[in-house]
C-alpha cells in the first residue's frame, strides 16, 4: 500500500509539467491479462493524438501480433486529476489488454483523450476495436475487513490532509479515506490563494491613497453598526489611528481588518429577508491563526510568492499566492508529509455511515471499489472533511435561498466528487446544520465548463470588466455575489476581463502563463490584439465604446475615483498593448453552509451540544463564510481549522 501511495503522490508532485508517462508495463515486459477472443494486430508501433484540456495528448502505442506491449503518454494537464487518471487508465488498458474503460470523474476530458488516441492507434494497428471493448474483466469483491486508529479523516483534500497532518504530529495513528483516485479534491483545482495579514509582507508593500481613505472612514463610523464584532471593530479603529499617527506607509493590516472584511462580506439576507452572518468565535479563530498557519505551511514545504494581492472578491490586497500557482503546490507537500509521518491513506474508499456507541462516534463505515465493506474504529475521534455540495446540482436546488435560480446544468468549479457526502452522514447522527441556502457563484468562470483556469488575469485591483457592447458594468473590486449577479444580468450572462501583458502578469512572468498563453489563443479561450480597436473586433464590441470605457478607466486611477462604480481600489493602467480579453460567465464555486461546529472543530447536535467524538472541518461545514465568502479565505480556512482539528481530535 506504502508503494502504491507513493507513486500516486509522485504524479501528484509533477501535476503541472509537461511529461512522458510511461505505463506500468515497464516494470514487465508482459501484459497480466490474455484474451482468446482473436483479435490480431500488425505489429508496430503506432502514434495518434486528441484533445484534451490544455493541449493534444499524444499517444504512442507498440503492439505485438497479439498483445498490447507498451503505451507511451506525451501531454501538458494541468487541470484536476488529469496526470493520475491517464496514468491510471494507460496501466489499466494495457494490463488487461482492453478498451473497456471509462472516462475518469473529475478528468473526463483528458482520460476521453487518452481513450480516444489509444483507439486511434490499435485502429491503424488493424485491431477489433469492438471486440476489445468487450473485453470486461469481473471484479471479485474481496472480504469485508476492520481497521483501527486514533483518528479516522474522511476526506483526501486539503482539510483532510491537514487534519490528518496535525493529528500524527501530535503522535496520533490516522486513517484518511478519499473516495477518489487520488488525493486533493477541490484544493487541487483550485487558485490556492491564501488570505492572511503579514508584517513581514506588507513591510515591502506600499498603501495606496484610495485604501487609506478605506481606513479613514473606519474611524468614522459607529462599532455599534457591526453587531457581535463591534468589541473587534473598535480596537481595529485603535490599530488605525496609531499607524496614521506613525506616518509610516506601508499596507496595513491585522487579525481584526481581517475579521470585519469577513463580517462585511459574509453578511447578507436570504430571499425571505432572514439575515446570517459571520460565527463571531470562528471567524476570529480564523483570522487570529491565519498567520500562525501561513507558517506552519511554510514549514511543511509550501512555497508562497513574496508580494500580496488581492484575488477577486477579496476586499483588500491581503492574498498571498503559490509559487507553483495552483493547489498541487499545497497538496504534494501535505500528502508527503502525510506519509512521512505515518498516516495510512485508502484510495477510492468512500465513508457511508458514521457508527455510534451511547451517543458517541467511534467510526466509520465505508466501501471500497469492488463493493467490499470496511470498518474503521476511531479510538479518538471521527473527522468529517468532504468539501461542500458544490457539484450535487439536487442538492444545491434543495437548499437554494438566495438565488433566483441555480439550474441544474449550471457549471461548476468543483471536482464532480463535492457531492455533500459528509454533511448527509452527519444530519444521520443529528448533528444541526447552518446557512445552507447560501451558494456562492463565482463570477470569473470559463464559460461552458464552468473552470477556474482558461484565461489571463491579474490581482483585482488590475481587472477591468466589460460586457458584450464594451462597456463597464460592476466596481471589479466587489465581494463575489455582488459580481455574479451584475455579470448575471449581462447579454448571455458573459463578459469580458481586459487587460494587458503588464495587468496580467505576462510580461513579467509573475503568474505563470508562460507558454500557455498561445495555446489559449488558438482554443479561442482567449482573444489577443495589438490595439483596443481591433481587440472589440474580435469580441463583437463596438471599437469606439471600448475605447473610450478604457481611457475613462485609466482616467479614474489619475483621480483615484471611480464615480460610475465606487471601485475603491485601483492598479496599472491598461495602455500598451497587446491586449487580452478573456471571456468568464458565472458557475457554481462554493457552498457556505453545512455542519455546525465550534471554534474547536467539534460537531453540534440541533441542541447546540457537542456530538462526541465527531469534528468537522473544511467547506463541509457552516458559520464562518456566512451568505458569502471573501476570495482567498477558503484555503485559509481549511488549512486554520484543519490543523486545530488535528490537535483538538487527538485531546
């Protein structure tokens, strides 16, 4: 299992390069599986390609008269689990020596591309392709069987992975289950921005005068306007007049700006007027910790770039971002040190039903792939970590009270497995739920799939949003709803980011597009110009209205207002060309609600008790993000909470 495991973590590990992958097979110069059914190849070696996420992936297959010798997998997915499950697919097909496979859940696109190239070679190899898609093996579910450990996570994302993390740092044994292929879920697709103040940061950072006047009018208004926070708004005004008294100039920030950010955006009413916001204990034990675990971070080996940002709908420039850019740069280094330190993953094992002895859980009931049942006793504690209901379109309908409407073939951001397992395990030991009816759409989406990736962009304060005539419509700067329901109303609920090769990073090379911004423009995910004229061309926009949109933007950051949207926060000029226009729709991002906790990770019945033996953590639970959750305070959360289960379950 040792082995296993870690060869599924080395692919993790490269999820971001290009890369030869060769099959298992050359561990064994024969296939495992022989079929006597005729089918008969001319033997070769044979080359074909499809598409996949990011590119052609490129298959070459060395046949034999009778037998499959060896696939060899040249591609560039970057998305998801595209690596492990090609990977996975290329040892399946050749090992059995069959075509009867699926497309992988959560990389359909770069598996139907492997499956579609290899069909294409043993085509030109004169194979019965019918006859090899009929080549099914049965599967024999092996005997049910029992484990045991301190702590039993389910859930292989990155809450899970720190949980199970901080429990064997306190000498705890830890089970992890994941019912996928392999480990990440949602932190792996995602941005991985990480929300968290920092004075070593923001010492190298300058505040600009439109996020002073932001502060300047915090010590005018009333701490009685913030309810629960207004102890933690007051002494956020004392913070903000000793730093005006300094004349210093560098970004400020702190634990508290961070928690009335989170106040201000989470607060909102649900479609019968019913207000929700922010949980006062969790969201300052977030912010409070934010920073403690920023480090803790660091020192299992993420790497953060040195500058802050701020990602969309973030409130303010405190986003520190990966240097490898996505969410494989948090999850390898956690799954490593998973392993280093002990903790026993199962792959493609999924938790069904939480087991209970005189009012506490003491486990898990799960299954594996071939149908076989697994019980896991917990001597400590049971840790629920499965993410949201972001990919369970009923589900999302279900609990909806915020939106108009969410159909059911709106496109999400989410791995296909968010599908609310744990909070459904947990309601069945009547533990209490909250702010379930608050769904968060993100904005910024690749139209028709609903991904994260598939563009250029820069930090909030660099984006300039335009619709389908050219012309601005929302402050760029907004919490994440206030944008989806202005892009929502927009001609075919599109628009368009605009930006430049300095505004987005390309230039410099700061956020990593490097090559993979032609092939953007040539799947027409991207459109490029060298003038604006010719940029609203190719959008269908009139030349003029954006012309005259962008130089009244760029006017506005000379005057550090913006009096048609409020923005309040400004960056670079868009004014040299090339230019960008990324096209983005609105998909389903993240749900705010699910299991009640306290500030201890621990489960809440309907009573407000504690369930014993029960903690949560991560997106599958409820009270921080209340009706909305700021950009970059996902992963701040789930890694914050993550850790403080690890410690709190192994007491």
């Amino acid at each position: 299992m040792k082995n296993t495991l870690k060869w599924l973590l080395t692919l993790s590990a490269i999820l971001v390069v290009g890369l030869f992958i060769l099959s298992q097979s050359n561990q064994s110069s024969l296939a495992e599986t022989k079929w006597d059914d005729g089918v008969i190849f001319t033997p070769g070696t044979y080359k074909a390609s499809a598409e996949g996420n990011h590119g052609p992936v490129e298959v070459e297959v060395t046949v034999s008269e009778d037998t499959i010798e060896s696939i060899k997998v040249n591609h560039e997915e970057t998305e998801g689990l595209g690596n492990v499950s090609i990977d996975k697919l290329v040892e399946t097909i050749q090992n059995e020596q069959t075509l009867a496979v699926d497309t992988v859940s959560g990389a359909s696109k770069s598996t139907g591309a492997l499956i579609a190239a290899v069909t294409d070679c043993l085509t030109q190899a004169g194979g019965n392709i019918n006859a090899l898609k009929e080549r099914k093996n049965e599967t024999t579910a092996q005997d049910d069987e029992e484990m045991e450990a301190d702590v039993i996570v389910i859930g292989g994302g990155g809450a899970g992975l720190a949980t199970a993390v901080s429990a064997s740092e306190e000498g705890a044994s830890v089970i992890l289950i994941e019912k996928n292929i392999a480990v990440g879920g949602n932190t792996l697709i995602s941005g991985a921005g990480f929300n968290t103040y920092d004075p070593d940061r923001e010492q190298n950072q300058e505040i600009t005068d439109t996020l002073k006047e932001q502060l300047q009018g915090y010590l005018e208004d009333d701490p009685a306007n913030y309810g629960d926070f207004a102890p933690t708004f007051e002494k956020l005004q004392g913070q903000i007049k000793e730093y005006f008294d300094s004349g210093e100039t560098y970004l400020f920030d702190s634990p508290e700006l961070h928690a009335i950010h989170t106040y201000i955006g989470g607060k909102r009413e649900d479609k019968d007027g019913k207000e929700i916001s922010g949980n006062y204990d969790l969201v300052t034990t977030l912010t409070n910790n934010s920073l403690d675990t920023l480090h803790w971070m660091e020192d299992n080996g993420v790497e953060f770039s040195d500058q802050t940002s701020t990602i969309l709908g973030a409130l303010w420039p405190r986003s520190h971002v990966l240097v490898k850019g996505i969410g494989e740069g948090i999850v390898t280094p956690f799954a490593n040190k998973a392993e280093e330190n002990g903790v026993q993953i199962l792959l493609e094992t999924r938790g069904e039903e939480l087991i209970q002895e005189d009012g506490k859980v003491v486990g898990v009931k799960a299954s594996k792939k071939d149908g076989s049942q697994l019980t896991l006793k917990a001597n400590k504690g049971v840790v629920i970590a499965t993410g949201g209901f972001g990919a369970n379109p009923k589900m999302r309908q279900e609990y909806n009270n915020y939106w108009e409407d969410i159909p059911l073939d709106m496109g999400t951001t989410n791995s296909p497995n968010i599908t609310g397992d744990g909070i459904v395990m947990a309601q069945a030991v009547d533990a209490d739920t909250t702010g379930m009816e608050f769904i968060q759409l993100m904005p910024s989406s690749q139209p028709g799939t609903g991904s994260l990736g598939g563009g250029v962009w820069g930090s909030a304060e660099d984006q300039v949003f335009v619709n389908g005539e050219g012309k601005r419509f929302v402050n760029e700067y907004s919490e994440r709803d206030v944008l989806a329901a202005a892009a929502l109303e927009q001609p075919d609920q599109t628009f368009y980011i605009i930006c430049d090769e300095e505004t987005a990073g390309i230039k410099d090379g700061k956020n990593g597009w490097g090559d993979k911004v032609e092939d953007l423009i040539a799947s027409k995910s991207i459109y490029k110009a060298d003038t604006l004229e010719e940029l609203a061309e190719q959008i269908g926009a009139d030349p003029e209205t954006l012309v005259s949109e962008i130089d009244k933007y760029n006017s506005y950051i000379d005057a550090g207002e913006d009096p048609d949207f409020g923005k309040t926060n400004f960056g670079r000029k868009i004014d040299v060309g090339p230019f960008y226009a990324t096209p983005r729709s609105p998909s389903v991002h993240h749900t705010m609600g699910g299991i009640a906790i306290n500030s201890k990770t621990q489960v809440l019945d309907k009573d407000g008790q504690v369930i014993p033996g029960l903690f949560a953590v991560g997106e599958t639970t409820g009270g921080i993000h209340a009706g909305n959750r700021l950009g970059g305070n996902a992963i701040a959360d789930i890694m914050t909470f993550g850790r403080i289960a690890g410690k709190e379950v192994v007491k």
